[in-house]
C-alpha cells in the first residue's frame, strides 16, 4: 500500500510540474497578446488547443494520484479488517 501513495504523490507532483512548466507559461503568453492589434479569435484558436492538451494531461494525472490513494484506503481497511477478524 505504501507504494500506492508514494505513486499518488508522484503522480500529483508530475501534475504540477506540467502546470508550471506548460500551462502557466502559455497563459503568461496569452496575457500578453495585444487586444487591438491581433485577430483575438486566431489567437485563441492556436493558444487552446496546446493548453487544453496540458490540462488535459495534468486532469488525467491528477485523477490517477486521487485513484491511486483511493485504492492504498480501501486495502488498508480491508487489512485492518482482515486481521480484527482473525484476533476475534
């Protein structure tokens, strides 16, 4: 079960990275789009697809940190059942 949260915790920290190192850079860029001189509607066009891929990526890692310490609860109240029965 141990290696489940340390998983969680991997998973959770690879989560972040991805937003510091590609999502927050990309709303940095589009901050700093000029309104009046660009064709806004262009300029989202190119900037959502590559920060709906980020945030997809961080959304799946971020599911799979929360799954991964589901599963490490759900065995550890199975163990701990287990072995109050066996006492009993």
């Amino acid at each position: 079960m141990t290696w489940l949260v340390i998983a969680a915790l991997v998973l959770y920290a690879s989560a972040f990275l991805v937003t510091m190192a590609y999502n927050v850079p990309l709303n940095r860029e589009f901050d700093s789009v000029s309104l009046s001189a660009v064709n806004l509607t262009a300029e989202r066009s190119a900037y959502e697809d590559r920060w709906n891929t980020g945030n997809l990526i961080r959304t799946l890692l971020s599911i799979s940190a929360i799954a991964s310490l589901a599963v490490a609860l759900v065995l550890e109240r199975l163990g701990r059942a287990a072995s109050e029965s066996g006492r009993g």
